[in-house]
C-alpha cells in the first residue's frame, strides 16, 4: 500500500490529530477523525440513506465526524471523469 499524507487539521495539539492520508493505488481516504456519539450515530440511523437499505452500522465500520476545516485537503476529480487526482 503506498500513502500519501494529505493533511492534519490545523493547529492540532500533538493528541488530538485529525489526520487524512490517501492510498495511491486504490484512491481510497484513509482517515483519522473524530469518533461520532451515540447521538450522532442514532440521529445518522433515523435519517437513513436508501429504502430497504440497513441503517445499522457493521462492527467493521464506524462513523466518524469530519471537522469541516479539513474538506480541504480532500481531493477533488479532475475533468469530471470520477477519477482521484494521482501524483
């Protein structure tokens, strides 16, 4: 697997680090965020996504709260194509 850090949210203290890297191979976001509350995971559940589609969340996943200050660092599609920008 090959990484790339992308960013870490601004003025972190050095234990509380919102973190997003990116998989070169995969284009796949790897990251490192705030762990939603119970609240927010049930709030996420009574809105659900698609009918007949699961709301729980698999032991495999979690849901995480990404601060709105590192949309930033999240790449964006070059010429529409739905392909993550590569370097």
């Amino acid at each position: 697997m090959r990484l790339r850090f992308l960013g870490i949210i601004p003025n972190t203290p050095i234990d509380d680090s919102p973190t997003i890297w990116l998989d070169e191979d995969t284009g796949d976001l790897l990251i490192q965020s705030y762990r939603a509350t119970e609240e927010e995971v049930k709030a996420c559940q009574e809105i659900g996504s698609i009918p007949g589609h699961s709301t729980d969340v698999p032991d495999h996943e979690t849901i995480v709260r990404l601060p709105a200050v590192m949309l930033e660092f999240i790449p964006r599609p070059k010429g529409g194509n739905g392909e993550v920008p590569r370097s």
